[in-house]
C-alpha cells in the first residue's frame, strides 16, 4: 500500500491516474498508479456490487516524479516539483496503461510545481508551467506534442513571466476568454497575480492582490480556478474565497467559506490564521447543479453554494465619435453594481 499522505488523481477518458506526493507529502511509496475505470457500472440503478473490484491497477512507479499531476490533450503531465525532472510529459493514445515518455523540462529554474492547457489560443495549443521557485510561468507550445513527438526534444517555449522576488509559483488558471493568467504564490508574498497573456511571448504583470482580511490574518493561498466572471481559491486557514475578476485590474472579494476556523458553520471560530499550511486545499466549481467542492486538510470534503453577490449590472449606454483631429472619443454612462468598464477594438 502507499503511505503517501497526499494524493492528486486526474481522469483520461475510462482511465484514472493517481500520483503520491511521498516523501514530499509525508509518505513513503511516492509512486504513479493507473486504474482502468472501464469496467465500472454506468447504472445508478444497477452499482458495482461490495467488494467486487471492477477497477484493474497497476503500478507504474515513476517514484518521486508525481508532486502534482494532470491530463489533457491525451498527454499526462507529472510535476515534480525538482529542477532535476521539472515536469514529465508522457502519450497515453498508444496505451494508457502504460504512457510513453515523451520529454521533460528539467534544468535551473524549472521546477514545475503544476501546469495548466489552454487549449485552441488563435490555433495553438499552450502548456502554462509553474514552475516554482523559479519564480515565474513559463508559456509552452504543444500543439504538435503527439506519439510521434521525438523523445527528449522539448516543444518550442513561447513567453514567460516576469519574475517576482520571493515567490514561489505553485499553480495557474486562465480566465475563460483565454485572456488573463491567475497564479498563486505559496510563499505568502503578493498571493495572487494577475497577467495579461493577449500576446503569450510577452505577458504583462497587470495586478497582484491578497484576501481582504489578509493586514489582519496573513493566510496562504493553495490553488484556485476559474469560471466565468469569479475566482475560487482555496486560501488555506482562510478557507475559500470567491473574488469577483470582470475587472481583473480589480478583483473584488465577494464570498467566502471558512472550511478552517467554523468547519461547523456555527459562526464561532475554533481556529486561528496563523500563516501555517493547514486548511482549504483544492476547489472544484464546475459542477452542473452550481455546488462547489472544496476539500480541508482538517474538515474533510465541504459542499457549498454560491448565491450572487449582487443584481447583474445593466448595461451601458455607449457613443462614439471622431474629433477634428480623427481621434475616437468615446462615452458612456455609469450604472449600478459595475466592476469596471473595457474597451475593445
């Protein structure tokens, strides 16, 4: 069995890929299994009986090389938060029983904490590394990255961020328009950044921000996601927190969910903040009944909901016109309960 403390599991079509954090979680057996899920009942009304064990596993090792994980694009993607692997990148068309390594992208600065896949960026198909205490994201190009992509040859490196001094770049999600990079810093500098990533070769810094009791207790930030006009963090002894980035020159907290210091939801805190890596770990907004997963290191699995903070704006009454000197001057009237206001050509 695996001894491993933490867990990350990710899906491909019928199959599972499990990965244990080891000796970096506080476990001993840090390896990658995979399970075929094929044989599972797809009938709630007819479940696979007790004990009858449909999912086939194996144990692939890859011991110390599964941190953190993802799929996508039939690619397995293994972080292993080490500059001497960085992240691993492996086929699972040809057998996803046993995935066929393609490349990695080890060497000084590419720690590759996580990773994320945009997918269809003006006809490319982009790898966003974090990669730690490297300090930075780094943008890749993997469009072409198949079974047929030469072993050991790295896909060509788009852009990357600027680096920020003293962070250490956990994880990243894209806004849904593909435009804005969201990244969390796990060493509690700046929290949260923001990146303009119209044009992947050169991201523009645009915003760093922190929760709103963050002056008062200085809490973590873990991993987040994004979907639609909201943010969901899970900040750690802060629980989750739902910020509000129409605006994403500036996000607005507007919702939160203490997993941590009222697991009970009683309205008495049991626990302080105290800028220790304990509470909210993960999130998961995009279930179709609108729920919201979250998972504490303490509490467990907590389910929530997220009513609107607010009525949805009306929209603007806009005009334009040119000037004597051709330039375009544009108007528009200010109406209740907007985050801001863009303007696009």
């Amino acid at each position: 069995g695996d001894a491993a403390t933490h867990h990350d599991a990710v899906t491909g079509k019928s199959y599972a890929y499990v990965g244990a954090q080891g000796n970096q979680g506080g476990g001993t057996n840090p390896n990658l299994f995979v399970f075929d899920l094929s044989n599972l009942s797809g009938d709630i009304n007819a479940p696979n009986g007790v004990d009858s064990n449909p999912c086939v596993y194996l144990n692939l090792g890859m011991t110390g090389l599964t941190h953190t994980i993802n799929v996508a694009r039939g690619l397995l993607f293994l972080h292993t938060a080490y500059s001497s692997n960085g992240c691993r990148v492996y086929d699972l068309t040809t057998n996803p029983m046993n995935p066929k390594y393609l490349f990695n992208t080890s060497g000084s600065g590419r720690d590759c904490h996580d990773s994320g896949v945009i997918e269809n960026v003006n006809g490319r198909d982009l790898w966003v590394v974090s990669d730690g205490g490297g300090r930075r994201q780094r943008i890749w190009d993997i469009t072409n990255v198949g079974a047929s992509w030469p072993t050991g040859a790295l896909p060509p490196l788009v852009g990357q961020t600027n680096q920020i001094s003293g962070i250490y770049a956990h994880s990243n999600w894209v806004s849904d328009d593909k435009r804005y990079l969201f990244s969390w810093d796990e060493n509690n500098v700046i929290d949260i950044s923001v990146h303009d990533i119209t044009n992947p070769a050169a991201p523009i810094e645009i915003n760093l921000f922190q929760y709103s009791e963050n002056s008062q207790y200085n809490a973590i930030p873990h991993n987040g996601e994004v979907r639609a006009k909201y943010l969901y963090v899970a900040y750690y002894e802060a629980g989750l927190r739902v910020f509000d980035i129409s605006n994403p020159y500036a996000p607005l907290e507007v919702g939160k969910a203490e997993t941590y210091r009222d697991a009970d939801g009683d309205g008495d805190y049991t626990r302080g903040i105290s800028g220790s890596y304990d509470g909210a770990w993960n999130t998961y907004p995009f279930l179709p009944s609108g729920n919201i997963l979250v998972s504490d290191m303490y509490g467990g699995l907590f389910i929530v909901r997220a009513d609107p903070p607010y009525p949805t704006p009306d929209a603007p009454t806009a005009t334009g016109q040119r000037d004597g000197s051709d330039n375009v001057i544009l108007n528009w009237n200010a109406v209740d309960n907007a985050r801001g206001y863009s303007v696009e050509r």
